[in-house]
C-alpha cells in the first residue's frame, strides 16, 4: 500500500481511499510503521560527515544523496561552518545550495509523497492514536516538510502545546 501512497494520483487516491475504509487502528499501525520523525536529520548529518571522506566515491555518493534529499538537508547544508570543514566540504555545500537556490520549486521524492499523503490520512481518521502519531511527527526536525505538514494537520485537528 505505502507503494501505492508514492505512485501517480489516481492509484495514490485509491490506496487513500482503501486506508481510510479499513478499520483505523489497522491504517494508523500501518502508517506508524512507515512514518519516522527526525531521521533525516541524523542521516543528513552522516551524508556531510562523509563528504570529507577520504574515499572519492564516498564523497560523490553523499553529494548525490543530499541532492536528493533537497530542501529538507537545506537548514544543515546552511550550517556548515565557512571556515571550519575542509575547503572540499565547502565547496560540495556550497555547489548543493546553489542548486537548491536554481531550483524551480521544492521537487518530491515518491517517498517524501508517501509520507505526506499518509499524514493527510491520518488527519482524516482523526482517531486519538492517529492524533498521536500526528503530534509526535509534529515534533520531529524543525527544517523537515514533514515535521511542517504534520503541525499543521495536529493544528487543524484542534492543536495541542508544543505542537504549533
């Protein structure tokens, strides 16, 4: 189904559609499962680490991952102290941002579609246990869109504290 959630819109609305028909404590067990908050902050944190790896294809293999993450490794890819990484470190930063900068807008991947799908289907069970996956999301890596979407759903579903 999570497969489903990343394709083209009419077989994305359907595995919608499916998830929000089954029993909800079944949907919100799934898409827990699937939704991880904060992991992409430890992951791009790993991805800078290595482009000052000494290894070459290190180097160019998390080149080639921060640009896929996009504008969620933005608000890291900005912290990279000028003076401090090594001058192939601030170039590699700094060739990402002017990418992003040259960038038409934010470009999905099919899993960062998944998930904001999932979370629109979690706000539309409404359940207390989706509410709950809802607010902790909403508490993952504040430069995340999905950390984003989800206070905004937690917001539309009566707010909590913290949460906003």
């Amino acid at each position: 189904m999570w497969e489903d959630l990343a394709a083209e819109a009419p077989a994305a609305f359907r595995a919608m559609r499916r998830l929000l028909t089954a029993p909800p404590a079944e949907t919100v067990r799934l898409l827990q499962d699937r939704l991880r908050a904060g992991r992409a902050e430890a992951r791009i944190a790993g991805l800078l680490a290595d482009l000052d790896a000494d290894d070459f294809a290190t180097r160019e293999k998390a080149t080639a991952e921060l640009a896929k993450l996009g504008k969620v490794a933005e608000p890291q890819l900005r912290e990279v102290p000028p003076g401090r990484p090594s001058p192939e470190v601030r170039r590699r930063a700094e060739r990402l941002l002017e990418d992003l900068e040259g960038a038409k807008g934010p470009a999905l991947s099919a899993q960062q579609l998944a998930a904001l799908r999932a979370l629109e289907v979690l706000e539309q069970v409404g359940t207390p246990e989706a509410r709950q996956v809802l607010e902790k999301l909403a508490r993952g890596a504040a430069g995340e869109r999905l950390t984003q979407e989800a206070k905004g759903a937690v917001k539309r579903l009566g707010g909590v504290a913290g949460a906003e």
